[in-house]
C-alpha cells in the first residue's frame, strides 16, 4: 500500500529538489560507465552490463578470468600488471586512457578510473570504471563549445529551470538588465525586472514548456534597473530545453536589445514629412544579409538626395567582435574599415576617401572619430582649410577635398542595439546649400534605419561562422584505413549571401570489416539545422554500431527526426561487404545514388521510394548490389546539382555525363571535378559528397 506515493515522497527533498530513481537517458547512460571489481589475483569478481557493451564478453564470460589475460594484448601486458601492483600495494588511484581487447579480437581505447577498495574481511580488490574515450571526448567538446557560446555571444542569453527560475545568465544579458549574475539566479522574471509586464511574460513561458513550440522575436517594452527612466525594448526568443532522452528540463530564453528601432519607429510616426524619404531607404537598404552590399545600398540612397558624396565606414572592432573602446569617451584613435563609397557624379573626392575593404586609422581630432566616440552627429556647415584637415584622412586627402569643391560635411553615427557600429559620412560640393538640422534629422533618420541592416548583415555573418564552424565541428575526420573499400568526402557550405545548412556525410567502420557509408540533409539551415545534423550523425553513429539492417536504422532515425527542430532530413544508408562484395542500401526521401561500372555507363539506382526522415508510419525498404573492385558508388546531397535554371532530371544527366568521362582518375581528383563543374558559384545550398570505390582486400 502507497508504494507509488512512498515513491515520490522518496523523491523530494525539503527544498522541493528531485532525488531518488529516474528514467534512463540521463549523461550516464551517454557516457555508459562500466564497472569492473578485480580481486588481489587479479581475477575479475564483478562485471557489469555495461562493461558487457563496452568489451562484448557476457558476465559469465568474464567472471573468474584474469583480467590482464582477457582484456589486454601481449604487448601491454608488462605495464598492466605493473600498474595493478601499484593500485593494490600503495592504493594510489590510476586513471589514463587504455587500449583493451574486445571479444570480437578488435582494440577499443577506454578512459579508465582505478583505485584500490578494502572490504570488512581486509580483504583488497580493484575497482576500474571505464567508459568509451571517443564518447567523453565528444561529450567534453560539446560542452566546451556550449559554453564558449553561451559566454561569447552578443545577444543575452539565459536558462531557467522548470520553476521559470534563474538558473544561468551571460554576460550580455546581465549588461541587457543591469543586473549582476548572481542576483538573477533563483529568482523569477518578475522579481528581477519588476518595471515589465512580467505575467504574460511568465505565461509564454509556461506555454513554451508545456507545448515545446518556441517562441520567436516577441517583443517586450518595459524598464530594466540599467535604466529605470527610460522605456526599452527586446526581442525576447524562448524555447524548450529537453535532455537527451527528450524531458523537458527548462527554458532557454535570448534577448536582443532593439530599443534603437523601437524608438526610430515612434520618432517615423510623429515625422511623417520625413518618412517618405526612410521608406524609400527600407525598400532599397537590406535586401541582402551580406555586410558590403547592404553597406553600398545605404550609401547608394544617401546620393543625391542628401550628398554629393556618401561613404560608409564601420569600426573594426565591431567586425572583429571585440570590446568598442572608442565609445569610452576616451580620446583615442578610431580604427574603421571601409564599407561603401557612392558619389552622385565622377569626381577626385572620391578618391579621397578610403576604398572600401582597407583599413583607415583616424585621430582623436577627427570629426568622424568625434562622431562615433560620442554617438552623436557631427556637422560642419562650412569647411576652410582647418575644417578640411579635420575631416580628411591624410593631407593629399584634404587637397583632393578642397579641389573637388567640398564645402560642407556631416558624420552621423551608425547605431543598432545600443552600440555605435561606425559612420555614415556625407559631403557636399555641387549641392551649394550647407547641411541643416533638418539634414541631419533625416540623415540620423536614415542611418538609424540602415544601422539595423548592417548589424543584421553583420551578426549574420557572425552567426553563420558560428553555425559553418558547428557544422564543420561534427563532420568526421579524413577515414582512416577501412577493409576493402577506398573512399573520398567533401563538405561545401553555402555561399557567403546563404546559411550553412545539415547537409552531413560519414563512413563509419563496422563489424566483420563492413563499412556503413551515410549522406543527409537537414531541411533547414542556420545553428538549428547543424545542430540536428549532429545529432542525426551522433544517433546513426550509434545505430549502426548495433548491427541493425539499413532499413532499420532509417526507421530509428525517422522516429528520431520526428522531436526535432527542424524535423525533417533526406538520407541515404549503405552498407558494404568487402568480403561478398555486396552493398546494401536503404533511402528517405534522398536523390538516388550513382553506380559506375567499369566499362559501362554510370546507372541511378533504383531504390524503394520512401519519405523523409520525421514523416513517420511509413517502412523503409532495401536493395542489394553487386559492388566489384573498381566499381564506384557516388552519394551527394541535392546542392551539388539543384539549380534555378534547369530541372532535376536535366542536372541528374548532366551528373551521369560528367562521372562518364572521369574514367580512372582518383577518388580525390574526382570529388573536386563534381564539385568544380557541376556546383555553382556561390551556390545558396551545402554539399556532401561521397564516393566509394572497393578495392581488393588485403
């Protein structure tokens, strides 16, 4: 009687924290920690489970054998046993990585933690705990990256628990609140930000942790005690944080600080003369998320409607994501790269100004330095020769200036989010009137606007580096000598103006010398789309390591994909068998792959239709093939061949004709030639591409 309400009672603690049993799924089961208890002969006593899945020999197996005779090959016999005397004479602990046999004859290299234990006879065993040494790394780098994120990133960014309580917060966050770390932990959104609307806050939340549908850029206007007296703004982003058994375990919330724009928008709506002029500048400014372009279409609308001559120059700091010293009110020296240079007519101040990608230093007494250190426009109705020498970069600049009739100037400060991004700088010739307040409301206006562009284009960029060096971070290494087979990869992210997709390859060794060959694509792009392509290439990892039909890891997968964000992914699955030379392959929703024989025409293989991985409730079907020596069998992803101009079938044949002429050049020479001839440049789409080619085995 009440053993389920014993249970739970067993679970709570006085400060309301869980203990006791739970689910599986937790680190310790990824990490799968194995146990082994050796006696002072150094027969094995105790064998766990998970030693079991670790090495393969059963507890009946193991039990009663010698350790060092079982698990360890001749040639590191010696130190074992030197190092077991060690453990039970001294009972210092050891702890070091260890190449151990497995029953199936192969060598698998374990982290291992020994140390001596005494039981109530004064009897001494060993206690070894050991785990897979590629697993914990994995896990110790995931991690790594995690945090180096979370610390580094520029948006404020904070994890609550179950109870919508602080549990962590980032640097930018607590700059966002003006509220110190520790001061948010434990607390609720409304106890830290009182001056906002903290329920409906609070009741997203709970949604998002009931349903796990995030929610995305809404936005929040309230007081934060960084600033009580003035009204902010934030694009507020939640999701659901589930553990890797898909419990929900928190929240995730990011914060952007966008009063910059909510203010530019209420200043627009009570300057209607002026908002012709800005909405003309939103259509053409931001068409892209690439840096330069959006910078030369800010500059393209400043002439002539406000210059003769507009240039755009941001501060190199803020590229390289580095602290903005210059905004310290310091007199120290601006370092800007130039962006953008756009002029109404030809003319030699053009050439004054920087070109666009170098680098230029100015002073603390130029009127461009004084504009971003103190965010505030500069204007210089009417330039003499002083005047000149402070707006030029250089004195042949200041001559170039003057010769080209240069008799006004107005530098207003590029601002998004709260932090000064670098100038936009304006000079008139022919234009004879100076520049007015009016003029610089509009020109504040107008980069106001722009501003927002230009640090959208470049977070972008920041975030797309993130995502590719993510993306790049899970693909596998070069494969190193595999039974039978030979094979060549290639990884090609987006083009610069596109986000780094889930496109993945890997070639995973197997059991009995086969070898699993896998393509796929994350439907998606950005962090989101890396993300689930590593846990896709993590959980095939795994899968195939179970000696699973291919149609049977497509089916895990497929149950797998449906929890994820985005849920969908193309994949094709083989697996081949040097020793019968045959291959087994399996496809969700993937283009068909290539077979080339030699002597013959390259083939699509026909393999049974199926949908993609997270449909869910429809089978997966495989086919066999002969696969010779000197055979080849191309897998790719559909950014290898898709284009806007022609339809899949013509590109499926113009990928036949092109593996028809490569005859017998190397895997290596022909991956690039597939990518350099039939991959477009700047092609908005990832590539994986594989090719496999058996080769007599030794």
């Amino acid at each position: 009687m009440g053993g389920a309400d014993e249970l739970r009672a067993d679970r709570e603690t006085a400060d309301g924290a869980e203990v006791g049993p739970s689910p599986a799924g937790g680190l310790l089961d990824v990490l799968g920690v194995a146990a082994i208890v050796i006696d002072a002969e150094g027969r094995i006593v105790l064998w766990s489970p998970q030693a079991e899945k670790l090495v393969g020999w059963s507890a009946h197996e193991a039990l009663g054998q010698y350790a060092a005779r079982l698990l360890v090959g001749d040639e590191h016999l010696p130190l074992v046993l030197r190092l077991f005397e060690q453990v039970m004479t001294t009972g210092q602990s050891w702890a070091g990585v260890f190449p151990v046999r497995r029953k199936d004859g192969t060598t698998r290299r374990l982290e291992f933690r020994n140390m001596r234990l005494l039981d109530d006879l004064g009897d001494f065993y060993a206690l070894g705990l050991a785990t897979d040494r590629e697993t914990l790394r994995r896990v110790e780098r995931d991690l790594a990256l995690s945090v180096r994120l979370v610390d580094q990133s520029p948006i404020g960014l904070a994890v609550l628990g179950p109870d919508l309580r602080y549990v962590g917060v980032n640097a930018a966050l607590v700059r966002i609140d003006g509220v110190g770390a520790e001061d948010h932990l434990g607390r609720t959104v409304g106890e830290v930000l009182p001056f906002i609307d903290s329920v409906r806050t609070e009741a997203a939340m709970r949604r998002v942790l009931e349903t796990g549908v995030p929610v995305l850029d809404r936005q929040v206007v309230g007081r934060a005690p960084a600033d009580p007296e003035h009204d902010h703004a934030w694009s507020v982003s939640m999701y659901r944080l589930d553990d890797v058994a898909g419990r929900p375990i928190g929240l995730a919330v990011s914060v952007v600080d966008v009063t910059d724009r909510y203010r530019a928008t209420a200043e627009a709506e009570r300057a209607r003369d002026r908002l012709a002029v800005v909405a003309d500048a939103s259509v053409r400014i931001g068409t892209t998320l690439d840096l330069e372009q959006t910078a030369r279409e800010l500059a393209d609308v400043a002439v002539p409607q406000l210059a003769d001559v507009a240039a755009v120059d941001v501060l190199d700091t803020v590229l390289e994501g580095r602290p903005n010293r210059i905004t310290s009110g310091a007199e120290v020296p601006a370092v800007f790269r130039a962006l953008a240079v756009s002029a109404a007519y030809p003319t030699v101040a053009v050439d004054a100004a920087d070109p666009p990608g170098e680098l230029a230093r100015y002073g603390a007494d130029r009127l461009v330095t004084r504009c971003v250190r103190t965010a505030k426009p500069v204007r210089e109705a009417h330039l003499d020769e002083r005047a000149l020498s402070c707006v030029a970069r250089d004195r042949r600049a200041a001559e170039l200036l003057a010769e080209a009739g240069v008799h006004s100037y107005l530098a207003v400060p590029l601002i998004a989010r709260g932090e000064v991004l670098g100038a936009l700088d304006l000079k008139r010739a022919r234009n004879p009137m100076p520049f007015s307040d009016d003029d610089t409301l509009l020109a504040c206006e107008l980069a106001a606007r722009a501003a927002v562009c230009i640090d959208n284009a470049r977070l972008y960029r920041q975030q797309r580096e993130t995502a590719l060096t993510l993306q790049r971070s899970m693909l596998p290494e070069a494969p190193g000598d595999l039974t039978g087979l030979e094979v060549a990869t290639r990884y090609q992210p987006a083009g610069p103006g596109s986000e780094v997709g889930g496109d993945w390859f890997d070639v995973i060794p197997l059991s009995d010398g086969r070898t699993a060959l896998v393509v796929g694509d994350v439907m998606g792009s950005g962090i989101n789309a890396a993300t689930s392509m590593g846990r896709l290439r993590t959980a095939t990892q795994t899968l195939s390591r179970l000696d699973l039909e291919p149609a049977g890891v497509l089916r895990h997968l497929d149950e797998i994909s449906a929890g994820m964000d985005p849920s969908l992914a193309t994949c094709v699955y083989a697996v081949y068998d040097p020793y019968r030379h045959r291959c087994r392959l399996c496809t969700a929703g993937h283009l068909p792959p290539v077979l080339v024989r030699r002597g013959r025409e390259p083939v699509l293989l026909e393999l049974p239709t199926a949908p993609p991985l997270g449909v869910g409730g429809i089978p997966f079907r495989e086919v066999t093939v002969d696969l010779e020596p000197g055979d080849r069998l191309v897998l790719y992803t559909d950014g290898l061949i898709e284009t806007r101009e022609e339809d899949i079938d013509t590109r499926l044949e113009a990928l036949l004709a092109l593996l028809a002429t490569l005859g017998d050049s190397g895997l290596e020479e022909a991956c690039d030639r597939l990518l350099r001839e039939l991959r477009q440049a700047g092609g908005d789409d990832d590539v994986a591409l594989l090719m496999a080619c058996p080769v007599p085995v030794r």
